[in-house]
C-alpha cells in the first residue's frame, strides 16, 4: 500500500514543498555526511540554494556535555511538544549544517512527502536564536542569516 503522498500529481507535491520549506520546518533527511549514513531530524534554519540546517540528537554527546560553550547552544525539544519525537531531543545550535544542495532536500522530499515533520513553536525558534548568538562556532554572516530567517 502506498502512501498518501504518492497519489497526487508531482506538480501539487511540489506546490506543498515550496509551502513547507521555509525557516523553522523539521526534516527527516538521509545523510550521507554522517557515518554511518542514516536518516536525522534537521531544522531548517535559513532556506536558499546551499540551506542551513541544524541536526537535532536525540541527547547531547558527550563531548558537548563537556564543553560549556558548546553545552549552552543545545535547545531542548519536548516530545510532549512535537508529535514527530518519541522523546526530548536537542538541536544542535552549536554546527551549521551546509553539506546539502536545496536540490538534494527537495528531491527527498519530493519521494516522501512525509520527510516533511513540522514546525518549531515560537518559544524553540526564539531558543535557537538565543542560542545561535551565543554560539562562537557559527561565523557571524551564518548568525545573521539563521537570526533574520528565524524571526
């Protein structure tokens, strides 16, 4: 049985991407960047032709435990808040991911149209912001950009 999805026309499937890719949008993206190749969460966190994004675990890694600067750019996702999460995550605010080509997200996309999870509530976006300016591992063009998309 095939999914809901793929009973509509690929123009009204691309019709619904362009509606839900923008800042804040929650993907299940396949990441080949990540070993091994699995498929994560990501926010969307500025839409353009090289998107940045940010990876949400489902805890904080131990390094990051260990290092308060990094520590203090984790934003904590309640399940209770999101109906895609089985359990409290985190967004890692503390890495820009760049590694994926707009075309690549919407291809994805485009085959699963359930990749599409939801999107962040007005208190986690203003978490991330927070977050983003206090993180001195994102340069301040990706800052500016990741602030003014996510307002």
């Amino acid at each position: 049985m095939g999914r809901l999805g793929d009973f509509f026309p690929k123009h009204k499937k691309q019709e619904y991407i362009d509606r839900q890719l923008k800042p804040g949008q929650v993907l299940y993206l396949q990441c080949e960047f990540i070993n091994p190749q699995k498929d994560k969460y990501l926010v969307l966190a500025c839409p353009g032709t090289r998107p940045l994004l940010f990876i949400i675990n489902s805890k904080i890694p131990p390094f990051i435990e260990k290092h308060p600067d990094l520590h203090k750019c984790q934003v904590k996702l309640c399940a209770s808040d999101y109906s895609f999460l089985d359990h409290d995550s985190f967004v890692d605010c503390a890495k820009v991911i760049d590694y994926f080509d707009e075309s690549e997200i919407r291809q994805q996309v485009l085959d699963d149209v359930g990749r599409i999870k939801g999107e962040l509530n007005t208190a986690t976006r203003k978490a991330i912001i927070k977050a983003v300016h206090n993180a001195k591992s994102i340069t301040p063009r990706h800052k500016r950009l990741i602030v003014d998309s996510l307002k």
